[in-house]
C-alpha cells in the first residue's frame, strides 16, 4: 500500500489529517472521519437511492461483485479512481458526477473502507458524502435487492 499512506498526510490538511502530531491506528482514524457525517442504513440508502435522492457508489474489487453480485442501479466505481470520477470539475468525472450538492452513498464489502473514500469525498467539496454502514454485507443481510 505504499503511495496511499503517504498521500494521506502529504502535509496539508485533508480528509486523513488527524490534527495531531502523533499517529493514530486505523479505529481512531475511522473514528474521527466518521464524526465528520452521518453514515446510513441499508434500508435509508435503498430507499433515498428509490426516490433518486442519492447516489449508490460501490467501491467493491471486482472478485467481489462476481462472488456476491450488484445493486442494481449502483454505480460502480474503483477505489482508486474514485476521487477523480466523481469530482463535478474533473475532467474524468461520470455523468452522474453533477455537482458538490450531490449525496452520495459509498459502499465497500463491510463499510470500512467506504468510511476513508466518503472522507476523501468531502475532500473535494462533496459535503453530502457518506458510506454505507456495514457495506455490502449488510444491505444483503437486510434482504435488499441485488442481482447476480
């Protein structure tokens, strides 16, 4: 993972910037990135995503969408092309990507990493980002709907 950590506090302030001078382990850092905004349901998710109110992110690695399947109407989107696909002023952005004002639900396998790349979001100007809490697992869990 080299690059990824050293980007992280590359000294200047950013979503990974702790504000302190000592390190912190990964459970503080997810700790006081989660702090910066509201995570949601599975349930909330669906049904925000149903009423076109947010947008459905899945960062998930390809081996597990083929395992476990989609959302449908979830955009799937890298981890590590996410900031520039949905960045409204990037010149690689998605259609989708139509303004600062757009929520947006990331969703990782178990709502981990979606918490870092939701940070990274607000990053750019993405205010209304957020990430899905327990991921994947726990929308499937909840009987929503995904397709093979």
């Amino acid at each position: 993972m080299s690059g990824a950590g050293q980007r992280a506090g590359a000294g200047t302030e950013g979503p990974a910037d702790t504000g302190a001078d000592q390190p912190v382990g990964i459970d503080e850092l997810l700790e006081r990135v989660r702090a910066g905004y509201t995570r949601v349901e599975a349930r909330e998710a669906y049904e925000a995503a149903g009423a076109g109110e947010a947008l459905l992110v899945d960062i998930r690695y390809a081996a597990l969408r083929e395992r476990d399947g989609l959302i449908p109407g979830a955009l799937v989107v890298e981890r590590n092309e996410l900031e520039w696909r949905l960045d409204p002023q990037g010149s690689h952005r998605v259609p989708e990507a139509t303004g600062h004002d757009l929520r947006i639900v990331v969703i990782c396998n178990e709502g981990y990493a979606s918490s870092l790349a939701a940070a990274s979001l607000h990053g750019l100007g993405l205010h209304r980002a957020t990430d899905l809490v327990g991921g994947f697992q726990a929308w499937k869990a909840a009987g929503l709907p995904v397709t093979p």
